[in-house]
C-alpha cells in the first residue's frame, strides 16, 4: 500500500532534498571593516554565487559534481523507495543504500564548505542549505523503521497461519 507512514516520510525526505538546490549551505562576507560591506560568496550544492560579479574564485564545475551527483542519486533512490511498496525487503536494501549515499553527502558538504572558507580565509555562516540534508537523513531513517516495522508485522502473521 503506497498510503503508509513510510511513504509520507519518503516524501518528506525528498522534498528536503529537492530544497536544498534553492538555499545556499554557507555564506562567505567579506570587507574591510564590520560596517563597510563589500560582497558575499554563496555556497550553494551546485556552485558558488559571488556577489559581486567581478570576484575571482578558481573552483570549476567538475569541484561541485560528486555533491550534484550524489544528491541526485539519493532523490532518485527515494522515489524508487516509494514506488517499490510490495517489495519490503527490498526497499529495505535501498533505503539503506540511499541513507549511506546521504551521510556522504553530508560529510561533502561540511568538507567542502570548510576548503572554501579556508581558500577564501573567510569566516563561514553556515544557513538553511546545510539543514536540508540532516532532514533527508533523519526521515529516511524514520521510514527504515517503519518498513522494518511492516516487514516484521507481515511476517508474525505469516506464523499465525
């Protein structure tokens, strides 16, 4: 049945997945003074957004490509959870996998975050970008115990019988 709670919390894991592409994971600011203001460096999961314009930071595509890639590999792996709703067993093995690919990715974004900070020799303001992905973990994890719960409530029935 596709209307279980563990459908509602992969949902919930993949819609924090999909929010972490439109909020950066940290801020670099800098300038001379605490009150002259001069620009920001956003560290979002796809790239660097500098502002302004004119600020050079050497970090290419390829730098950000393990963190797209494995992010994109965890949303697709939640909505094949969600479709493989007969398949507990199975479901289970994957979940597991996509909970190991998300604390990858958790550690990558930490990792990266601090190169940055220590490239730029900038303090770093870590924002809502860097929750995103503990959310995806903590209800993945949730919807493991869940699946295992159904799995063992499938099976004590299959005893009765």
């Amino acid at each position: 049945m596709i209307q279980r709670i563990q459908t509602v919390y992969l949902i919930v894991a993949f819609i924090a997945l999909i929010l972490q592409f439109f909020f950066p994971v940290s801020v670099y600011m800098f300038g001379d003074t605490v009150d002259t203001y001069t620009g920001t460096v956003s560290f979002y999961l796809y790239g660097l957004v500098k502002q302004p314009i004119t600020l050079e930071i050497a970090y290419k595509f390829v730098f950000y490509l393990p963190m797209i890639a494995i992010a994109i590999a965890v949303l697709i792996l939640t909505v094949l959870i969600i479709l493989q709703y007969k398949k507990r067993l199975k479901q289970l093995r994957t979940i597991n996998f996509a909970i190991l690919l998300n604390i990858v990715l958790i550690v990558l974004l930490f990792f990266y975050t601090d190169k940055i900070a220590k490239d730029l020799s900038l303090p770093t303001q870590y924002r809502m970008g860097s929750v995103f992905p503990l959310i995806s973990l903590v209800f993945l994890i949730l919807a493991m115990y869940a699946i295992k719960r159904d799995e063992r409530l499938v099976r004590s029935l299959d005893r009765l019988r």
